[in-house]
C-alpha cells in the first residue's frame, strides 16, 4: 500500500486522524504523521524527515515556499484555529469572558497546563498574555508546560489538583478525551491562527499528497473542520 508523510502543527493533528480512513477508503493509501509545535515541526522538517504534505501556520508556509521547501502553488488554507481554555470534564467552567475574569481564573488555578511557551502558536501567544495581564512571574509556579497542546491536554486530563485548567488551540481541546472546551480567550487576547497546507518540493509521493490535500480542503468536508474547531 503506498502512502503519505504528513508533517503538521498540533492544531491539525484531530482533523488529519479523522480523514485518514476516508481517504484510505477512497485512494488506497496510508497516511501516517508526527504533529507537535510548529517550531518544532519546522526544525525536524528542515533536518529533513520524510515529509510528503506539511501544515503549518500560514506565515511559516509561506516562508517554506519561499526557500524552495514547498510547491508555492500547492499551498492551501484549512482554516483559522482560536486560541481557547480547557478544564477536566465534570469541572465547573470558569469566568473567562472579560480580561479581569481571566486574569482572576488564572490566579486561582492551582496548575495551568500549556503547550510550549517559545516554540508552539498557542504557547506563545500565552506567555504574551501573562505578560500584558501583570501574572507571569504570580503564577510561574502553576505553569505546566508540555511539547504540544495535545500532550499538554493529556496531562490536564489526569490532573488531580483542586483547580486546573489548560490554556492551547481549540482543536487540540476538542479531540482530547477527558478535557472540554470552556470557551474561547476574551476578546482582548483573542487569536485565530491561519494555518494552511502544501505539497512539498521533494515528496516522496506527491500525487496521493495532493488528493489528501484536496480532501482535506474540499467544501464537503467544512462541517468536519467545523466541528474540528476550525472557522
């Protein structure tokens, strides 16, 4: 059976999952993957791990294409992932819909379960928040960082602190069993990342990497990303 090498940020991890029988279904070909923190998928794809389709952030795809790693004309956006709040399923759901109802939740936490704070979208835009809410050194000690958001919603999932919560992109929330989505940071901290994918220039089987692309981007599969957390 042929197959393809998705390279992709955590973000995309869920919805990759859910298509990959569809599409086995459809083109006879495997798909197999490594998601994590986009920096971090950035790093081993440049080290050149074997790598068929890659989905990334926007930004980082563009750069990609522009050094030659990436078919420029290949590269399609999946959609924007908010940035939300996570607790363990069966936890009261915290104020987060102001800036102080946020800033208070985050005192009160016990422990904060993140995604990296230098190499992850979400983590990153995290570390900025602490920072514009005057917290970051208050609740240093709550902070409990992890590679990926998923990895990072699995720990949250098995906490057994009196308060925790988690703080990555929406999908890594809603593919994880045992945690659910509070809802989405407050207006003032909001942020939708585009993510999008191409083929890349030295895939091993770009053809089968263009027929998941087009499924994974078709409009029939909106209410699948939809549901995934994509807007």
């Amino acid at each position: 059976m042929k197959s393809i090498q998705v390279l992709g940020g955590g973000a995309v991890a869920g919805l990759v999952a859910a298509l990959t029988e569809p599409f086995g279904r459809q083109s006879g070909a495997a798909v197999t993957g490594e998601f994590g923190a986009v920096g971090a998928m950035k790093t081993l794809f440049l080290q050149n791990t074997p790598c068929d389709l890659l989905i990334l952030t926007q930004a980082l795809m563009e750069e990609l294409a522009n050094t030659g790693h990436v078919i420029p004309s290949s590269i399609t956006a999946v959609g924007y992932v908010p940035t939300g709040v996570a607790v363990r399923t069966g936890d009261p759901v915290p104020r987060i819909e102001t800036r102080e109802a946020f800033r208070q939740t985050l005192r009160q936490a016990d422990e904060i379960y993140v995604p990296d704070l230098t190499r992850s979208t979400a983590g990153i835009h995290f570390a900025r928040v602490l920072e514009s809410l005057d917290i970051a050194v208050e609740v240093k000690a709550s902070i409990r960082q992890y590679p990926n958001g998923k990895t990072a919603m699995e720990h949250l999932s098995r906490s057994t602190a009196g308060t925790a919560i988690g703080c990555t992109q929406c999908t890594e929330i809603l593919y994880t069993e045992g945690v659910t989505l509070a809802g989405p940071f407050p207006d003032e901290f909001k942020l939708s990342t585009l993510y999008s994918a191409g083929i890349c220039t030295h895939a091993a089987a770009p053809e089968a990497a263009a027929q998941f692309l087009a499924m994974l981007t078709a409009p029939e599969q909106a209410p699948l990303r939809q549901s995934s957390g994509f807007q």
